[in-house]
C-alpha cells in the first residue's frame, strides 16, 4: 500500500535520510522502530508531504504521492497522527474531531464516523465539550488518533503514540490501534517503545543514520538475539551503538 | 597666411564678437521656485506661477532678457525645501528665490538666503517669525500673522463676544493662529480662552470636545486646523447640536477651498480673515477670477492663488526696474540689484486687499508687505461654495511686534 | 470640573460608537496575526482603501450606501489576497508557511504602508474627499445629540462582529481557519488546504479594514493619510485585549475608545490620542498579555 525507495532529504541543508526503503501492505500493522533522532519523523514528514523530497519515491495505492501538497495526500487516504499530541487546545473535543472530518462531505459518513471514535474512546464523549487543553496526556492521544480516524482514513501514519504515557494507558491505545487496524486501516507505527511495538505489529523496521538497518517479522525480531541485547534491554539509544560495535 | 584659413579666422572672429554680445545684451533671470504642490490646488497654483512667467517671455521679456524658471515641489516639508533652496541657489545659480507655501518651510530657508544673499519672495507664509529674524533678503507678499490675528480678535470681540472656545490642531500653521488669537482676545479684551483642547493633526472624532463646548455655553469657537480636519470639526460642531448662533471662526486655512467641499452646510457661516475675498467685486478680481476658472478650473480662487499671482507682478515691476548684468561673474551683484529693485516696490496694487510696500531694512515693519486683511465669511458650503466680505481692515504697520 | 450624568453618558456613548469601529480594524490585526504570525502594519493603509473603494462606490457610481459597504468589503478584500500571495508569501519560507516571521514581516509591512499610500496618492490625489451620506436627523437622547451615521455604524459594526463570530464557530470553513490559525502542519495534516486558507484569513481581516473605512468615512473626509491615526488605536485596541485575541479585540476597541473620550472629558481635553496609549501602559503593566490574552505562544 505505501512503498518508499531510496528516499532522501533534510533540512536546509542538513541531510537526515540517505536511501530509505520500506514497504507497508495493505491491512498490516508495521512498525518503524529506532532510537532518538534517527529520523523516523522526519520520514513521515517527507511522507506526509510537509517537506521536500529530495530524492527517491514514494507510492501509496500504486500513485506517486512525493511532493504532493499535505492536502492532496490527505484526501488520497493517508493520514498521519504526529508524536507532538498536538490537539487544538482552544477548541472544543468535539470541534477538533470535526477539523479531521474537513476533507469529506458526507454528513451520514461523518456523524457514522464521530460515534466509531466515542465508541472506541468513550472519555472522548464524556468530554467531547471540554478544550482540547484541558484533556490528559493519553486522552490528547485518543483525540488525535480520533481525529485521524475522522478523515476516513485508508492509512495512518502514528509518530510514538505511546510516548510519556503510563503503561496501562499505553496497553489501551494499543488495543485500540489494533481495533482500528482490524477495521481494515492500513497502520504504520513509529515507536521507541520496541517491545509493545513489536507485539502489536506484524512487521518492522530498523532505522540508523537514515537508512533501514534491520527488517523482519516482528516475532522473529523479537527473538533475535541482537535485537533483543540491544533494543529490549538498556536504553535505546546506548543499545543501537552497542548493536552496531 | 592663405586667404583661407584667413577667411576661417575672421568667421571665428565674428562669431566670437556676435557670441559675446548676445550674452552682453541679453541674458536669463534664473527663477527658482520652491511651493507645496501636494494637493490639486497646490499644484495649480505652483503652475500659475510658472505660466505667468511664461506668458512674460512670450510678450518679449523684461528689458529684453528671458525668464528661466525652476519649479520645485517641496510638500510643505522643511528638509525637502531646504533641500530645493539649496541646489536652486548652488545648482541652478538662480537669481530670485520664490517660495515656500508652508511657514515652516519657509522659515529655515530664509537662513539659507540670508547666508547666501539671494533675494527669497515669499507667496504664501504669514508666520510672523519669518521677516522678524533680520534677513535683508526675504520679502514677504502676504499679510503676516501678526495682522491676522489682530483683525480677527478686533472683529470678534466687538462683534461676537469674548467667551470664546479653541480648538487647535497640532500642526504648526494652527498652533499659531490658535495661540495668537487667544494672545490678541487677551490683550485687547483681555478675555481668557472659554475651553482649548489641542487635537491630533487628522483627528477624526471632536465628539467629547463639542460636548464640553456646548455645555460651555461660548459666544464663538475658533477652530485652528489644515482644511480638511477643520471641515471635519465644523460637522462634528453640527452634529453635537451646538446651534448656528455660536459663530464659528476658522483658522487661516479656512480659506483652502476643501474646507467648504467637505464640510458642506457646516461651512456655512465660518468667516476667517484673508488677503483676497474671491467675492470682491473689483474689475481686476473678477478678471482673475474668471482667467483662474478657465485655466484651472478653479471654482472661486482663495488668497494662495492671488498671493501667487501678486507675486509675479511685483517681481516683473522689480526685475524691469533693476539694472542686471547676467553673466556669471556678476552673479551676487544681480542679486542684490534685485534685493534693492523689490525693495523699492511701493504701494503695488492688485488682487489683494490692501497695497503692497516694502523698504529697505531689514525690519517687519518693511518686509511684511501687506498689513490690509478682510474678513470673509461663507455664505454657502459645498464645491460651489459662495463667500462674502464682512469687513476690510488696515492694520498699523508696528502692530504685534514688542 | 463640573460633572453630570448625561455628559458622562454622552462621553461612554461617543467612546462606543468610535470604540467599535478600532475594534473591527483590531480584529482584522489580530486575525491576520494569528493566522499569519504577521504583525501587519500596512493595515491602516488597507483601511484607507476601503474608505476610497466606499467613497468610489457611493458617490461616483451611486451605489447605495450600505451596498457600497459590501463591495468595499469584497475589493479590499481581494486587494489584500493579493498583496497576501504576491508579496508576503514570497517572504516565508517555501511559501505558505509563515513560520519564520520576524523582522523581516514588520519591515515588509512598513514597505507595503508606503507603497499602498503612493498607490493612493496617484491614484485619487492628496486632497481629502467629503463623503456625505444623508440618513437624517440625528437621533436625540435628551440633550445629547447622535448622528445616525454613528448608530449605523456602530450597528453594522457589531453585525460584522457577530457575522464573524457565527463563521469561526459554526462553519465549516470557519472551523478549518481557527485550524490554521492554531497550527498550520496539523491543519495541513488534516487535509486542510492552508495556503488557501491563509489568503482567506489576510482577505477577511483586509475586508473589515474595508468596513471600517466606509463607516467612518461619512464621519470624517477620505483621505491618503488617514490609515497612520486608526493604525495606531487599533493597534492600541488589539494589545489591551490581548495581540491574537479576537474577542480581545473588540473589548479593546471599546475600551480604547471610552478611555479617549473620558480623559478628554475630565483630565485634560489636550492630545486625546495618548489616552490610548495610556490605558495601554496601564493593561500591560497588570496584564503583560493583555485583557483576553493567554501566555504568550511558543512556536515548536
Ligand atoms: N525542523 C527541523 N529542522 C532541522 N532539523 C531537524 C528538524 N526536525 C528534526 N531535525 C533533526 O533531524 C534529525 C531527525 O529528527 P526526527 O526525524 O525528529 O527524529 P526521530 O527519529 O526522533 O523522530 C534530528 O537530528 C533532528 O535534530
Ligand atoms: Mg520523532
């Protein structure tokens, strides 16, 4: 479904991906995993359409979607739920996950769609006229992954959902991507968190220096030895040096 | 010597002679002219001055020689006109100054002409400041400021009252209309000021002004400002309820012909004192009037275009009068034949209300050369605005100086 | 100093009706820097075209008054998406971001100030323009006196105010411009077409400026110089509610307009501009962030 070849690009002039190839089919879970400032981001950005690419090409559903406006690849299907929690703090619950809906005009399908989202994450309803500020940390993460959901997505691109939430909560997004999935979404996850990332995918990926270090099936990752020295034991960071010494 | 070459020189010879004497014979007076030509009627005006001196080299000269004129725009800015004087008088080696529109323009330049004695006639300035700093060169065809505001306060407080409300805007001319009319209210009613508020340069809402001065209960508001804010304040003055029995006085730029555009009915009324009432019926104003009306499609000239045209005359009397060499090395002895030349004009009579005389020293009491104002009052507002003269005063050529 | 009611009353109602037409200048500053991370200083000039786009339409063309309005609203409106995506945008990086605004933004607003002023020079001249709009005898509140061209305005105003109050949240559309006013990536990321959303913003607040104009115009001449003066209260307006602040906005208007008028009335009648400038002083110093605003945003 989504296809990236040889992608390249940065800032300014700051080269962060050297020739990244990776491919997510249609209806799985991948997992792109590596530690900090790898340039996982930076990858769904380019994606995504919010910078440049320099190089290389990127196919969903068989269309070269690099360099397209944000919008543009929106309304193809493809949605990305950005690591920041950025919910519009100023609006209401309910009107962040109406801005999700924009692309579309199908009243039914929306209002079908906004009561999936409270059913999946029924706080979302108790609160849906509260600011979006004044929500915790895991709920910003289910309103943004609800407002993803909003658009009708045919794939979501999640950067660290998981990131600076207790362990329980991590357990009940996870559950809930994996709902979605079933649904028939298409998911690509971005984590650090290796472990929940490799039980809930079926396939991942490893990123250094902008390129993919390791692929594989996420049971036979989590089973390899190296992987397992480096990634599921001390901090990220230090392992993936470890791995590559 | 061939015969040819001998015929090539005295062909040179010859040109060389008659080169010579034309310059000898006749040259140009070089006229520098700086004006605010901001608005549609600063720039008519700015132009009459320039075809009139046109239409003086047409009919053959004076005493044979052209007129070079410059025409600069300064827009009322001091730096700019200082600006033009300067490369007027170094650039274009001019030989008469004429300008500016503004006092504040016009004041810095007199310090430039008097530094580097050029004659400067001035059309427009009535600040009373420029002929009181001792230059022997700048000369002065409107009424001063200094006769204005004793006409005005004479007028209104043996005619109107002496419980009189300001309202002054912060430009300069204004200011000093403004402080000059409550001096002259003081020192010969002795009233003091009813209400004053000074006001921002565009101001737009007088609203809480108009309100104290109505619960004042005042004979007469002056209001001191550039025409179009002034328009704006009369209105407002309306619109306040303030009824049509307080008299309304204007500032010297109540004459600019927006100020009845804009302000419509509410311009009606306003009287303000002048040097020229498009209303008088002399041959010569109507004549003016009429020759304004088809070359610039002026409705009724205010005083800037007769001052303007005052000054064209006077500086023809002076320059026919003056013997001039016009040739570069008699360049500061032209200038000054042309000093003594306009300072010579005596009781000049044309377009504005009273003679024209200056003299020699270089005092107010010679260089303010018109002390005879009139008191002109709308009588209808609008484009096509009608004026009426309440009164012609003389005033006494020490009047206002300490 | 003597004091009655009906003056002081006559005082707040001529702050009001003068307060609620900053405030919709404010609004459009305070949109567009919202949107646009732009503090927009040729705003006054824009406003000095609305009132010469009125003036065009209601006395040259004969176009009623409150119709004149509208289509003041929409040439401006177009004006400033213009100036938006022909000058501005070419000044931020990869165009439509507005991310790097600074210097470079406030200069450009100043050039722009100058170059419309120029525009508007040749165009129509320095001289100021009446624009009489007859609508009768003013009204009449005991001794005080109120033009309705000051009602008018200050109803159109407040309907201007509502009518924008109703797009932002109860539209779609509206909806999707809080987005990028808020964060233009997401607003990006959730399909929304931002560059087209920003001209919207820079459109709508020019189109107020517009409004403004034409309903102060009949209080006052249209002129070239006239935007310098409301620049400076809306600006004025804007940081006492709050800079980004749209109900800000109008709360600042008003009380920028009462304050001016009160200290003209009873502490000195001289120089009421710095009355604005005062109660300015005097919000920031108990408020930095002004009456509705939060803390100040920091850009990620
Ligand atoms: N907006 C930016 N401008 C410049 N450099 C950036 C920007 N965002 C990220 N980077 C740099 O790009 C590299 C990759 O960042 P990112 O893709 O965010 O990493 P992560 O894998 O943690 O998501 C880092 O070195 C980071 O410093
Ligand atoms: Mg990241």
């Amino acid at each position: 479904m989504l296809k990236v070849t040889g992608l390249e690009t940065g800032y300014g002039r700051v080269q962060i991906l050297r020739g990244l190839d990776m491919e997510v089919p249609q209806g799985r879970i991948v997992a792109l995993l590596g530690g900090n400032g790898t340039g996982k981001s930076t990858m769904l950005r380019a994606v995504s359409g919010l910078i440049r690419v320099w190089n290389g090409q990127i196919e969903f559903n068989g269309e070269r979607i690099d360099n397209k406006a944000p919008d543009q690849i929106v309304r193809r299907g493809l949605i990305q739920v950005t690591q920041g929690k950025d919910s519009y703090p100023s609006m209401t619950v309910e009107e962040n996950l109406k801005v999700g809906a924009f692309t579309r005009s199908d009243k039914p399908g929306v209002a079908r769609d906004l009561e999936r989202v409270y059913d999946y994450f029924p706080v979302l309803k108790e609160r849906r006229r509260q600011l979006a500020g004044t929500l915790s940390g895991g709920e910003v993460q289910m309103l943004v992954i609800g407002r993803g959901l909003m658009a009708a997505p045919k794939m979501m691109l999640l950067d660290e959902p998981s990131a600076a939430l207790a362990p329980k909560v991590v357990l009940d997004i996870f559950a809930n991507i994996n709902r979605i999935a079933r649904s028939g979404v298409t998911i690509l996850v971005v984590e650090q968190n290796v472990r929940m990332a490799l039980i809930l995918a079926s396939y991942a990926y490893i990123i250094r220096d902008g390129r993919i270090l390791i692929e594989g099936d996420a049971d036979d990752l989590m089973h390899d030895e190296n992987v397992k020295m480096s990634f599921l034991g001390g901090t990220v960071a230090d392992s993936s040096r470890e791995y590559m010494s | 010597m061939t015969t040819t070459t001998k015929g090539i020189t005295a062909l040179l010879a010859a040109g060389l002679v008659t080169g010579l004497a034309a310059t000898a014979l006749a040259g140009e007076i070089r006229i520098g002219v700086t004006m605010r030509m901001v608005s549609e009627n600063g720039q008519k005006y700015g132009q009459m001055v320039v075809d009139e001196f046109d239409m003086i080299n047409k009919a053959g000269g004076i005493n044979g020689h052209t007129l070079d004129v410059t025409l600069l725009n300064d827009e009322c800015k001091s730096d700019k006109g200082v600006a033009n004087a300067n490369k007027l008088i170094f650039q274009e080696k001019i030989h008469l100054l004429v300008g500016s529109t503004c006092s504040s323009v016009s004041l810095p330049i007199v310090d430039v002409t008097a530094k580097t004695k050029v004659p400067q006639i001035i059309p427009h300035s009535t600040n009373e400041k420029i002929t009181q700093k001792g230059s022997a060169w700048v000369f002065r065809v409107p009424v001063s400021g200094r006769y204005y505001a004793g006409v005005n306060a004479k007028y209104v407080g043996e005619n109107i009252g002496k419980k009189i409300a300001y309202l002054c805007a912060a430009d300069a001319a204004s200011q000093n209309d403004c402080e000059a009319m409550q001096a002259q209210m003081k020192s010969q009613f002795g009233a003091e000021a009813a209400y004053v508020a000074q006001v921002q340069e565009k101001e737009v809402d007088f609203r809480t002004h108009m309100q104290k001065i109505k619960s004042a209960g005042v004979d007469g508001i002056m209001i001191a400002a550039l025409a179009e804010t002034m328009a704006r304040a009369l209105v407002q003055s309306y619109e306040a309820g303030i009824p049509a029995s307080v008299n309304r006085i204007g500032s010297s730029s109540a004459s600019n012909s927006p100020v009845p555009a804009i302000a419509g009915d509410a311009a009606k009324g306003v009287f303000f004192t002048a040097a020229y009432a498009a209303a008088d019926d002399r041959p010569i104003a109507r004549l003016f009037n009429e020759m304004v009306r088809q070359r610039y499609g002026i409705h009724a000239p205010d005083h800037d275009f007769s001052q303007a045209y005052d000054l064209v005359r006077i500086v023809e009397i002076a320059l026919g009068n003056a013997d001039l060499k016009l040739d570069s090395a008699n360049l500061a002895a032209d200038r000054t034949a042309i000093r003594d030349a306009i300072a010579n004009v005596k009781g000049y009579q044309g377009l504005a209300s009273g003679p024209i005389s200056f003299c020699a020293e270089a005092t107010p009491q010679c260089r303010d050369g018109n002390r005879t104002a009139v008191l002109i009052a709308y009588t209808k507002g609008g484009k096509d605005y009608v004026t009426e003269v309440l009164a012609r005063v003389t005033m006494p050529v020490d009047f206002g100086l300490k | 100093m003597d004091f009655d009611f009906t003056s002081l009353f006559a005082f707040i109602l001529f702050g009001l009706t003068i307060g609620v037409v900053y405030g919709i200048v404010a609004l459009g500053i305070s949109l567009i820097y919202s949107g646009l991370d732009i503090v927009h200083f040729a705003h006054g000039e824009i406003y000095m075209f609305g009132a010469f786009f009125g003036l065009v339409f209601s006395e040259h063309m004969g176009v009623p008054y409150p119709l004149a309005i509208l289509s003041a609203m929409v040439c401006t409106g177009l004006l400033g998406i213009v100036i938006e995506r022909v000058f501005y945008r070419r000044l931020t990086r990869a165009g439509g971001g507005y991310t790097v605004a600074g210097m470079g933004m406030i200069i450009c607003g100043f050039g722009m100030s100058v170059v419309l002023q120029n525009i508007a020079y040749l165009s129509w001249g320095a001289d100021a323009e009446p624009f009489p709009v007859d609508l009768g005898e003013p009204f009449q509140f005991g001794d005080i006196s109120l033009p309705k061209s000051y009602g008018l305005t200050a109803v159109i105003a407040l309907l201007l105010m509502a009518v924008l109050h109703f797009f932002l949240k109860k539209t779609k559309i509206g909806l999707a411009v809080r987005a990028v006013a808020a964060n233009k990536d997401i607003a990006f990321l959730m399909g929304i077409n931002v560059p087209l959303m920003i001209s919207l913003i820079f459109g709508l607040a020019c189109a107020l400026a517009a409004a403004a104009g034409v309903l102060i115009g009949p209080m006052q001449s249209v002129q070239v110089e006239m935007g310098y003066l409301m620049l400076m209260k809306a600006f004025a307006a804007a940081v006492v509610g709050g800079f980004g602040s749209l109900p800000g906005a109008i709360v600042g208007g008003l009380l920028v307009g009462i304050f001016e008028n009160l200290g003209a009335a009873y502490i000195s009648p001289n120089h009421k501009d710095i009355y604005a400038f005062l109660l300015l002083i005097l919000v920031l110093m108990v408020r930095p962030s002004g009456l509705f605003g939060v803390e100040v945003r920091v850009k990620a």
